[in-house]
C-alpha cells in the first residue's frame, strides 16, 4: 500500500483536515522496536501477528528480521505467508478448530501448536495419524495458567493447572511428540516479577513430569508505554532490552537455558507505530465527542483501561478560544457510535482550550487498535498515511500534549519504586 507521507502527524492533520479518522503509520519507529527486542532476546521471536496483522506491519516487521509468526487462524497463516513465505509459524491458539488444525498441518506445514487439555491433544493425535504425519516431528507445547498482575489477564481463559500439565506432558511424550512448555503472563504485564514466578511454576511443573522438553515459550506480555495521569507518581515502563536480559537470566536461573527459548511478543514492538488523528466533533463542558471510539480503534485501552497519550491539535480556523492552552485538563472521551458503553475508561489530558472541530493525535495505538475495530454504526476508520517523526519526537515540541510514558526505567528501580 503507497501512503502519502508526512513528517509528523500534526502536519498530517493540517494538511489534511480529516473529517473521519486517520492512522499515522510509522515504519521506522516499528523497525527500530523490533529490532531493539530481537537483538535483546536470546532466543526465537515468534511476532504475535494478532496484536496487528495488516499487510505493511507484517512485511516491516519481517523486514526487520523476524523470521518466526505466532498465529492463531486460518486469516493468519495466510496473512503471514503472503509476506513471508519462508517463514516459521507457531499455531500456539489452545483452543482450535478440527479444519484449521487440519490445514496448519497439511496446507501450511505449521509443526508447533499449543495445547491446555487432553482433549484438544486428542483432537490433534487423530489428524497427525490421519495425515499420517511423524509425531518426532511436531512440537506440542503444553500452556500453564500462571498468577500476576497484567492490564489483560488470560490465564483466565487458557492454561492448565500444574498437575495436568505434569500429565499432559507425559501424555505428549508417551505419544512420541516433543513436549514443550509455553505460558503467556498476560497482556502490558503491570509487575516484572510476574515472568519469575511463570518460570518458576514452569521449573516444578518440567520436575515433576520428568520428560525430555524440546523447549520454552514465554508468550508476550512484555509492556508497552502509553499516557501519563499527570496527577500520578511519574511512570516509565521498563527498557525492552533490559527487560529482555533480566527475563534470561531468570530463565537461566530457573534451568531453562539448555532449551531452546521462545517469545511471542506483540505490543512492545508494534505500539508505538502507529497514532491515529481524530477530531473533536463536539465539546460539551469537561465532555468531548470524538470521531473513533472503542468499537473503532480504542477498544484496547477500554478493556485495558491503559491511559493513552493524546496530542491537541488546534484547529486554525477557529479564532476565538476559551481557557488556558497551557493547562492541562482532564476530558472524557465519548466514542462516535450510538452505543452508550462507547465511554472511554480512561480521560484524555489535553488543553483546557480544545473545542468543536480541534484534531487530536492519539499515540502508541500500533497493538491490538486495527485488529479490533468494527463496522459498528457504519464506522470503520481505514485511511492511512506514512509519517517520519516519532510520536514524542514531533519537531514542534510538547505543545499540546497530554503526558506520554517512555522506556526507561531500569527494571529493578521501576519495581521498587511500585513497590514502595
Ligand atoms: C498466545 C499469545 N501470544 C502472544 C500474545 C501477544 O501478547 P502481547 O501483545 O502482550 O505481547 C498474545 C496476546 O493476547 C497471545 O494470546
């Protein structure tokens, strides 16, 4: 896809003057997170391709070295093999379809899948057998529900307890698959110590079962930064690369290091590339009335109820303006569907002065924003435009802007200082 390009996003929108949303795709900022996370992780990254599976995320982020796609679907296995055709993909869904498990296995070549009960191994067994496919050649990786603290926690849904998956290990090895281990500690995982305690649970599960593993998977999770309530303790989300190394060594420590390592990650490295120019369609006291809403591209920092961070930008048109642009307010943000849940669960910080008809430039909406928006209402946001600045990096300064986190932190800091 040819977009027109700009150097930030508030060019884009002056130019532009958008009546419906745009996205402001960032491809150099996506290349540069990635390549930050592969250099630091020891192991394969397998890109979470449900985090943002469009066409010209998927072929920068190949681009940019990764060689290995966690998939999910049917959508996915294509959407990754019509950008890389050579590269590996991990169906680690625990839960899958007859037909699609099928075609991973015939059509797709896929010979890494996730697993969470004896069902869902028996359903494989029978198609490997029909296939009449070598199960030394299939890796099925058994996934561990595990306990912490993440904007989204999905051990809710998916993971076996330890003691089944001491016995689904067995029941894998004794079938004649290579046996895996793999867990996901949730999505913008809130407390680093989460991933030790994963490891942990994962090292008494790996002595219990006491069969040969061919490797582990510790998912994604790895956090993102987004918006500041500048009311609260200053924030920064830790480092990825520092983050990274801390995660080996506590892989290292726990015994995994003679396995081969894997991660799925998603949000750190997509989030940031991309930002989305909304208008302000109506402003009504400390209310204002947008033109993208949770059933568009915010529906992730509704469930997630993550702060993000929003830039005004002020319509020249208008002439005459009210307030102080030089205090920040808070503002609640109603989505642009008929839907009354269409509140946003966290406000926006903008100047006191935003009103009818001002652009707002919403940052890091790379994770979970396209894949997740509808056609509700008739609403369904899909213009896009290149742009060469980095979020935070606009030449213009912080004018406007509410409060943007930054990786910093270094991770033991960060954690004592949320500790108290
Ligand atoms: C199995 C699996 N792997 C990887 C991811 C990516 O997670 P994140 O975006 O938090 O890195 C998810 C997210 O839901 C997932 O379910």
């Amino acid at each position: 896809m040819t977009m027109p390009k700009y150097e930030t996003g508030r060019a884009a929108a002056l130019a532009l003057r958008p009546d419906e949303p745009v996205y402001c795709f960032r491809p150099s900022v996506l290349a540069r997170d990635v390549a930050t996370f592969l250099s630091a992780f020891p192991g394969k990254t397998a890109y979470a391709v449900k985090t943002n599976g469009e066409p010209f995320v998927l072929e920068t982020v190949a681009g940019a070295g990764v060689r290995a796609f966690d998939v999910a679907s049917r959508a996915e296995f294509e959407a990754v093999r019509a950008v890389a055709p050579t590269a590996e993909q991990l169906y680690m869904h625990p839960v899958k379809s007859l037909s699609d498990i099928r075609r991973a296995l015939e059509t797709f070549g896929i010979r890494t899948m996730a697993l969470d009960h004896p069902d869902e191994f028996e359903k494989i067994r029978l198609i490997v057998q029909a296939l009449d496919l070598d199960p030394r050649t299939i890796s099925l990786f058994v996934r561990l529900a595990t306990k912490g603290h993440a904007a989204y926690e999905l051990s809710k849904k998916f993971g076996a307890a330890p003691g089944e998956a001491v016995e689904l290990l067995q029941r894998v090895d004794r079938a004649g698959f290579r046996a895996g281990l793999c867990f996901h500690v949730g999505s913008q995982v809130e407390e680093i110590s989460t991933y030790d305690g994963a490891l942990a649970l994962a090292a008494s599960v790996r002595r219990q079962a006491k069969v040969d593993l061919c490797g582990l998977d510790i998912g994604g999770g790895f956090p993102a930064p987004y918006g500041r309530d500048p009311r609260g303790p200053e924030k920064a989300v830790p480092d990825p690369a520092r983050l990274v190394a801390d995660i080996a060594a506590d892989v290292a420590r726990h015994g995994f290091d003679d396995l081969e390592l894997v991660a799925e990650p998603g949000r750190v490295m997509v989030a940031r590339s991309l930002s989305v120019i909304v208008r302000v369609l109506l402003r009504d006291g400390k209310r204002i009335y947008i033109n993208d809403g949770i059933w568009g591209s915010l529906s992730d920092s509704w469930t997630g109820k993550i702060t993000l961070p929003a830039r005004l930008i002020p319509d020249p048109a208008r002439r005459r303006r009210v307030g102080d642009p030089k205090r920040l307010e808070d503002f609640r943000v109603c989505g642009v569907t008929c839907d009354s849940v269409d509140i946003l669960s966290r406000p926006f910080w903008l100047p006191s002065t935003v009103d009818t008809g001002d652009f707002i430039e919403i940052g890091h909406i790379g994770a979970y924003s396209l894949s997740l928006r509808t056609r509700f209402n008739g609403f369904h946001p899909d213009t896009f435009v290149e742009v060469e600045h980095a979020f935070e990096d606009d030449p213009d300064g912080l004018e406007g802007f509410a409060t943007v986190e930054t990786w910093g932190e270094p991770v033991q800091e960060a954690v004592a200082g949320e500790n108290g």
